[in-house]
C-alpha cells in the first residue's frame, strides 16, 4: 500500500507483507473498516519509531 504499514507489521510478525495487504483489501471491501485501522496502525508506526 502507500504508507509502508504493511511491510512494518510483516517485520513484527511471522505473517508476509502479501497476506498483510490482502486482508487490509478484504476488510476494506467487505466491513469498510480497513482504512481507519491502515490509518491507526500509520500513527503506530509513525510514534514507535525513534
């Protein structure tokens, strides 16, 4: 995706930044809810790094 959220979980986790982007584009698709968690889990990313 745009943020680089993907990739970052993918290094905290066992989980491919693949699987990553296809569940953020389901849950986008299917609940609406993907965009406001890609957005949280930015500012997560973006507070953690120091």
């Amino acid at each position: 995706m745009i943020l680089g959220v993907c990739e970052w979980l993918s290094t905290k986790t066992q989980f491919t930044a693949k699987n990553f982007r296809i569940f953020f584009v389901l849950a986008v698709l299917l609940a609406g809810f993907g965009i406001g968690a890609y957005l949280v889990l930015w500012l997560v990313k973006v507070l953690s790094d120091e």
